[in-house]
C-alpha cells in the first residue's frame, strides 16, 4: 500500500433547516409508510370480520413484515437524514452531504458548475424549503442540496452563481 | 503481379544506401519460386480434369495448352530464379534494407525506428509450402504503400525476423502509429466466449416461440415436436440432457460467430490523424465512429469472465460526445474481444502512452512497451474481501439453501439433500468469486492517469486522464463505515460519467482523490487527531 497521507474529510459546516425533519416524514408517510400501513390494514379488517380463527398468525405476520417497518421508517429516516444532510460553499468548491442509510458526500469544483436549478415543491413550499440542484458537465458529479430554507436557497444559489463566474474554468 | 520485387519504388522512406555493412545479406526462401509458379494450377488442374474426362485420350488443343504452360513456367521460372537470385535483404542496427531489380537494382532501406507494423500473412499456397510473407510498414505507409515486402521467407525464419524487427522497432511503436488495430481471422475465436451463446439462444427461442404462439400455432402441438419427444425427450434424459446443453452450446457459437463477423468484419482502429480516433467495422451495414482526441478521456479494458478464462478482453474507449447512455455503450467499442495482448496494445496506442499491465496471474504476455508500467496496483484492505464473501452468502448461497430445505422440509427429502449440496457448491464458488473479486480491486496513480481495476464478472481496468475529473462522491452505508470502508466515485464528462473505485480504505481515500485531481477537495480536509494522525496529515501537507 503506498503511504497515502491521511487527511480525513470533514463534514459540511452547515445544517439544513430543522424543518426538513417534518417534510421527510411526511414524505415518507406519504410515499413508504402509508401505503405499508394502509396494505396492514386491509388483510387486518378482513380477518378480524371474516376469518377471526386466522388473526392470531395473520396479526404478528401484519406487524412484523409491515407495521413495524413502516413505522420504524417513520421515525427514524427523518431523524437520520436531518443528522447527515449538510452542505457548504467553499472558495473553489461546493460541498453536500446526503442519504441515511447510504450516505453520499460529493464536491464538485465551481469552476465546472453549469446551471444552478432551486426547486420548491408543493409539500417543500407548505414548510417554507427549498432544494437546489447545481448541475456539472457530468450527471455523476451534480449536486443536490434538499430541505434548505427558502432564504437559504435563494442566498445559496446567488453566492454559487457568482463563485462560478469569477472561478476561472470552461466548465467543460 | 505478387513477385519478389513489389516492394515499391518511390516510396516516403526509400533511401538507397550503399554502405557496406558487416552484416550478412539473407535470401528469400527459395520454395517462393514454386509460390510464383502457383498461376499454374488453374489450367493444369483444367487440362488433366479434360484428361480424366475423355478418358486419357489428349486433344492436339490441349497438347497445346500444355505446351504454352510449359513454356510459361519455363519463362517464370527463370525470371523467378534471377530475382530470387538478386533479392536479399538484411537488419543492421538501424535499418532494415531490402535490395532487389531484375534490371535496375533497387536498394530500399528504411529506419528501424520508424517502423510501425509488421505483418506475417500467408495464403493457402504459401501455407501448403510452409513459407510466410513479412511486411513491415512504417508511419504514413498505410496499405502497402511504402511497406517493404519479403515475399516468401520461412515461417519460422518469418517470426524470428518480426520478433527482432518489433523489439527494434521500439517502445514508440504503439504510440504514434496511425493504424492501431485491424480485424484479424484468428479472434473469431473468441466469440463464443460471450453471453450470447447461451443467453442469445434463450432469446431466440422465446422470440420464434411467441411468433409461434402470436400465429396461433404451439410448437409442443406440432407432431414432429410430440414424436420426437416421446421417442426420446423422457425415455433417456441421461442422454437428452446433455445433448441439448451441447446442442444449446454449438448454437449459440454459432450465433455468436455470426454476430461477430457481422459486427466486426473490415474492424480497423487508426488515427486518421494527429487529433482524431476512427473506428470502422461492419460486413452488411459497415459503421464508423470518429473520436476527437481533446474528448478521450481514458481506456477500459474489459475482461468479462469467460473471456478472461479464455486469455481476451475487449477494449472501450471513455469519451465525451458520443450521445446518451445507449448510444455510448454502442460507440466507445475500440476492440472487439480478441487476445489480451492485442487489446493491451491497443489500449496503449488509443491513450498513447504504455497501457499499464498490472500482474494477473500469467494471462498476457508483457508488452515491449509496458515495461516500466506493470508494477502491481496498491491493493484494498481485506474488509473488501469479507464484505465480498458476505455478500455473496447472503444473496446466492442462503436464499438457495433456504429455499430448496424449505421445499424439502415440506414435500420430499430429495429436495433436502439438493439443500445441502447447492449450499456446498455454491459457498466454494461464492469464495472463490470473492477472492478473484478481491484479487482484481486495486488503484494506482500512473503519471497523467488514475488506474482503476474491479469486478470479476466483468473485470474493468480503467485508465481515467486525472485532468478529466469533475468531481468526486464518497459513499458509504453502515456496513461499510463500521468496516472502515468507501467507495469513491469520480465524476467524468465522459463514457458513463461516473467511475466507481470501491471499497477502499477510509482513511486513505481523501488523499487519494486530493494527490489524483487536486484543486477539488482541499479546503474539506482537516488533520485527523492523535500523532499518528497528525504524522500523516502533515506528511500530507508536505505532499501537497
């Protein structure tokens, strides 16, 4: 092996807005939990009218395979997500973190930003966030900030774009 | 006319030289006058087929015949036998000189250095008399044109002389040839060695069956189908089994050689010049894709399983501009499988520079102009290997086992004893899959290159230009953090924009991708706490 130095790479410096926590769970409730919860429901409903000799195997089934999970994603996804997604704006590069059970951390140097996109959902805008896409000449290098705060967004994007002018670069 | 002195006249690099020299003129094998006299075989073969036909009797229009082909091979013969005579050439330390004419004495010499190519061909003729013709073409040359010609030499004389000629030729050679590669005969021999031969028939088969079954007919209807099955398919499946498997086999060859030659045929890989990569190939619809030099981003070499197993690779170009994701895996093809040391070459000449050979095993032989470059690539820290087994127990070995013992449990103990036996097998191949997997991973810094090696299936040596990377991702899962593990990607304007480097040590990846594409993370980075931690941060600081 040869002898790498090792200088390790610190986290991000800023947090995103505390509220993402609430749009995650929604999201999830919305997207992963629900229809889980919903799924549980039915076979529950209809054994307990129809097949009552079945609930005490269908019951812990329901629980295990379904219930459980898609509360456990309720609860921690959000909770893991808002610990790992962090962003920052260095002098030559931007800098996100991402994910929770797989966690990204990508840098792209701005002198190779193109287009710097913020999007507001219609859940995001419900709690004032906001996420913004910088896009490189590669689709594997092209950053995703979510769960900023509208301010945080609209400064964010500005300062990227006025860094990416001024970083000499052809972006190619 | 094919003779001795078709080497051309006024070619580029003709020199006449007149310096004697100590080394010693060689001949041309004398057997090339018996090539020479090869025209003849059409009317004698048509004389003595009209023999046989009218039984013996010989007409006064054949006599004749026979006596113009007499006097032509009397005539060919003789002009075959002075310039055999008068034709001889010889390798000093710098050049290799070819001297021939009839009447006029031709002296052509050309540079060893410059020499690009040599090519040993021989028809069935100069086959059938055991002698090669050598051709040794230089920059520029192209098809023949300024090639010197030896036609014919001893085979074996024939390798002897290319083997020197090339060693002579110099490490240059690969670098600056404007034709890298052309379609060779001798690789069909790797087409079988694909998916398709087995993967190409299942689709056939289900593409005619549901024809078949769109048109109302089914096949296990059709009487033919039913005797043939009853005569045979259930009475002797000890028989039928592995006659299909090898029926299965030869048929997907089959494809697969049709699939090749049709994709493949005319392939030639140059650099039509200084800026620009063509490639062409193709027999029914020929294709061509041009490559600008600014755009070639690196070189994979590609060794799936068999192919490997089999001493191929293939070779694909990582480049920007070639379209969307479908469209770049169809058009970054620099070479079809053929032998790894072709496709090593071949590398080489498209980065123009050694394609580092990292050591594998024996497969390959090494490169006249990859030495230097074959040094061993830094290896990834055992977890990669654990992680490796794990996965493949959780997701080939246990799902199996668990399935077929649960299936035995419930209906017979012959699925039971199934259980135990696929586990078995399929651990011992799970292992030894991990540990080629894990003996294939590895990095290394090579001048203006970052080298890149994973996978077994399909094992990927990457040569990625450091200057063409755009950014870089660390990803990590549980199992990986608590392993000290990461997996790096470099971002790439090119090929499939994102290039993975997995599982490599925690603690070294940050410099890694910092000393392979600086100017992108530095500022992210902090001095680890401890003192051995602050060693090598600082050892780091130096280095940058």
């Amino acid at each position: 092996m040869p002898a790498y130095p090792a200088p390790l790479l610190r986290p991000p410096r800023h947090r995103v807005d505390p509220r993402a926590r609430r749009w995650w769970t929604v999201q999830a409730l919305l997207t992963v939990s629900g229809p889980m919860l919903l799924t549980a429901l039915v076979p529950a409903v209809l054994g307990a009218l129809f097949f009552p000799g079945a609930l005490p195997w269908l019951g812990p089934l329901l629980l295990v395979v379904l219930v459980l999970p898609a509360l456990g994603y309720l609860v921690a996804m959000p909770r893991w997500r808002y610990a790992v997604h962090a962003w920052e704006l260095g002098e030559r590069a931007v800098y996100a973190a991402g994910g929770w059970f797989w966690q990204k951390r990508r840098i792209a140097p701005l002198s190779r930003v193109q287009t710097v996109d913020t999007v507001r959902g219609p859940l995001q805008r419900r709690y004032g966030l906001a996420t913004v896409t910088v896009t490189t000449a590669s689709t594997a290098g092209d950053i995703t900030i979510a769960g900023l705060s509208d301010a945080d967004a609209e400064e964010l994007s500005r300062r990227i774009g006025e860094a990416a002018q001024d970083v000499p670069g052809d972006a190619a | 006319m094919n003779g001795s002195d078709a080497a051309p006249v006024n070619g580029s690099d003709a020199v006449t030289m007149n310096r004697s020299d100590t080394v010693a003129r060689r001949r041309l094998d004398p057997r090339t006058l018996l090539v020479h006299c090869g025209w003849m075989g059409a009317p004698l073969g048509s004389l003595a087929l009209t023999a046989l036909a009218t039984g013996g009797r010989i007409t006064t229009g054949a006599w004749l015949t026979l006596a113009a082909v007499a006097a032509c091979f009397a005539l060919v013969t003789a002009i075959g036998l002075i310039r055999w005579a008068r034709t001889d050439f010889r390798v000093t330390d710098e050049r290799f000189e070819l001297r021939s004419g009839l009447l006029t004495r031709r002296v052509r010499s050309v540079p060893l250095h410059r020499i690009r190519t040599v090519e040993v061909t021989a028809t069935p003729l100069h086959r059938l008399l055991g002698v090669t013709v050598l051709r040794a073409g230089t920059a520029g040359s192209g098809d023949g044109a300024g090639a010197l010609v030896l036609d014919a030499l001893r085979t074996a004389e024939a390798q002897r002389l290319r083997a020197e000629l090339l060693a002579r030729a110099g490490a240059g050679a690969a670098a600056d040839d404007p034709v890298l590669a052309r379609f060779s005969r001798r690789w069909l021999r790797y087409a079988p060695l694909t998916f398709w031969v087995v993967g190409g028939v299942f689709v056939v088969a289900g593409a005619v069956y549901r024809t078949l079954h769109g048109i109302g007919i089914e096949p296990w209807k059709i009487g033919l189908v039913r005797r043939a099955w009853s005569a045979f398919g259930s009475g002797m499946l000890w028989l039928t089994v592995p006659a299909a498997l090898l029926g299965l086999v030869a048929l997907g060859s089959a494809g697969a050689l049709v699939l090749y030659v049709e994709n493949w045929w005319n392939y030639r890989l140059e650099w039509t010049d200084a800026h620009t990569l063509r490639v062409s190939h193709g027999l029914l619809t020929p294709r061509s894709v041009t490559i600008e030099r600014a755009r070639l981003r690196g070189v994979l070499l590609r060794e799936p399983l068999l192919l490997r197993a089999g001493g191929g690779a293939l070779v694909r170009a990582v480049a920007g501009g070639l379209g969307d994701r479908e469209e770049n895996r169809r058009r970054s093809a620099l070479l079809p499988p053929a032998p790894r040391a072709e496709a090593v070459r071949v590398a080489g000449g498209a980065l123009q520079s050694p394609f580092p050979t990292p050591e594998s095993g024996n497969a390959g032989a090494p490169e006249p102009g990859a030495s230097g470059a074959s040094e061993a690539l830094a290896r990834h820290p055992r977890a990669a290997l654990r992680r490796r087994r794990t996965r493949g127990l959780l997701f080939a070995v246990l799902p199996g086992t668990a399935a077929l013992a649960a299936l035995g449990a419930a209906f017979t103990p012959v699925l039971l004893h199934c259980a135990w036996i696929y586990a078995l097998l399929s651990t011992a191949a799970v292992r030894w899959l991990a540990r080629d997997a894990y003996r294939s991973l590895g990095h290394a810094l090579r001048g203006r290159h970052l080298v890149i090696r994973a996978g077994t299936f399909s094992r990927d040596t990457l040569v990625l230009q450091r200057a063409a990377i755009v950014g870089w991702t660390f990803t990590t899962s549980p199992f990986t953090r608590r392993a000290g593990l990461v997996t790096l990607t470099a971002a790439v304007a090119a090929g499939e924009d994102g290039y993975r480097l997995p599982d490599l040590a925690a603690r070294h990846a940050p410099a890694l991708a910092s000393e392979a594409a600086p100017g992108i993370l530095e500022e992210f980075l902090v001095q680890p706490t401890g003192d051995a931690g602050r060693d090598a941060a600082e050892a780091g600081l130096r280095s940058r």
